[in-house]
C-alpha cells in the first residue's frame, strides 16, 4: 500500500486503481488477520501522515484520508461502495 501511495504521490494521480486496490487489500487483510477495525483506521491514517511519503498538500491529505478511510472499509467489510457504474466499468 504504501509503494502504491508513493508512486500516487510522485505521479500526482490520487485515484488510481493501483492505489484503491492496494488499500482494499489492505483492509481485507487486516480482516483476515482479526485486527479490529478501528486499528485499521488509525493505521491508514498512520500511513498518510509518514514522513516518507512524499510531499502532498493538506488539501489533498484531507481528500486521501477519506478516500483510503471509504476503500479500508469496503476491503474490510468486502462491500464495494462505488456508484453502479463505477462498478461496472
């Protein structure tokens, strides 16, 4: 996950595919292992304040931070979240 946020970062590209999958999978992982919930949320947010992950503005830290918040739990909880015809493009 955090690969798929550097390169989001360096790229500039905030809504890749690579980088909601990765966090999915990250969510669902952590289910799988029986991490509560709430850890996970504080571990995806952990992971947007590292200092190695590049420089990102706090405008979009705040929309990172939902965005990885909204895929952790649809990847912990296995639902998809995303409008219809999002889900079937």
């Amino acid at each position: 996950m955090r690969a798929a946020l550097q390169h989001a970062v360096s790229a500039r590209d905030y809504d890749t595919p690579a980088l909601r999958e990765a966090v999915v999978g990250f969510g669902a992982e952590a289910r799988v292992r029986g991490v509560p919930p709430e850890r996970v949320l504080i571990a995806l947010k952990d992971t947007l304040n590292a200092r190695d992950v590049g420089e990102i503005s706090d405008w979009w830290r705040a929309v990172l931070t939902d965005r990885f918040v909204r895929w952790g739990v649809e990847g912990y909880y296995r639902i998809d979240l995303r409008p219809d015809s999002a889900r079937d493009a």
